[in-house]
C-alpha cells in the first residue's frame, strides 16, 4: 500500500532541497505557536493565581521554552518525516517552529521581567489574545475561510484554558496555605 504524500513535500523530494518559498510559508511557523501562547497565558496566570514568585512564574516560562518547545519541534519533525517530506523540510519545519514558539515564549517573559505580577497577569493576557488573533487571521486569510469565526472559536478555547489555569491555581494556593 502506497503511502500517500501532499504534493508540496512530493515537489520537494523530487528536488531534494529546500526552496525560498518556505521560509513563507506560514505552517512552518504557525504550527506550535498557538499552543505556546495558550501555554505561556495559562502559565502566568495559573501560577499567578497559586501566588508564585517571580522567579518561580520566570521559571516556569523559561522551562516551558525550552522542554516543551524542542519536544513539540520533535514531534513536527516527526510528523513532517511521516509526510514524506523529506530531511531537509522536515528539519526547516523544525527550526521555524522552535524559533518562532521561543520567541513567542520570550515575549511572554519580558512581560513579566518588566511587570510587577498584578500587572503582568492582564498585560500577558491581552498580549497572548492579541497574538493568537493575528495567527488565526493570518492561518485564515491564507486558506480563504471567514476570518471571525475562527477567531471567535480560537479565543474562546484560549479563555476557556486561561479561566481553567487560574481556578486550578486557586485550589494549589487554598490547598497548600492551609496546610501551612
């Protein structure tokens, strides 16, 4: 049985290198992206709620950077190589997705370096809302679907995610300063 290939990584195997055009090309970069922001998001908020220090919040972001990022860029790899698209694209695919979602998580560090946390709880809530906006803009401008309502659907699982981190840090916060 014959495994099936999308024509793009098909293009590429028969050319054996990576063109220019994916440096453009949006899923490269986009793939993990909502997931670091809905991640990032819930993280300061959550540990925010379970009234974390700073450095354990900056702790948290900088971890989420780096183990969470690579092991998700495996996983792109992984399922690029499943795809048949070969080495070559499999790994750009991997490093445009891991500096994008660092990026991303740096950004949500600077938040908080530069916030005191009451402050840094919103700013990074309006930031990661306004990023993930844009994603979904641009993911559906590019396949030409409407624009608002996977912007709505996609804002509503992020806040839905955010309301869910914060009540889970409540209960860490209730459960461990009553034991104290």
């Amino acid at each position: 049985m014959k495994v099936k290939t999308n024509v793009k990584c098909e293009k590429h195997i028969a050319n054996s290198l990576v063109d220019r055009s994916e440096f453009a090309n949006l899923t490269n970069y986009i793939f993990g992206s909502s997931a670091a922001i809905i991640t990032e998001v819930s993280l300061i908020v959550g540990l925010g709620a379970a009234r974390a220090s700073k450095g354990a919040i900056l702790g948290g972001l900088l971890t989420i950077a780096l183990a969470d990022n690579i092991s998700d860029s495996l996983g792109i790899d992984l399922y690029k190589e499943s795809e048949g698209c070969g080495k070559r694209l499999s790994f750009l695919a991997t490093i445009l997705n891991f500096l994008s979602r660092l990026l991303i998580c740096l950004s949500f560090v600077a938040i908080v370096l530069f916030f005191p946390i009451s402050q840094a709880i919103p700013v990074g809530i309006v930031w990661g809302l306004v990023l993930l906006t844009i994603i979904s803009y641009l993911i559906t401008k590019s396949n030409n679907e409407n624009s608002i309502t996977e912007i709505i659907k996609h804002v509503l699982v992020a806040i839905i995610v955010i309301l869910l981190s914060r009540y889970v840090g409540y209960l860490i916060a209730g459960a461990f300063s009553a034991g104290s």
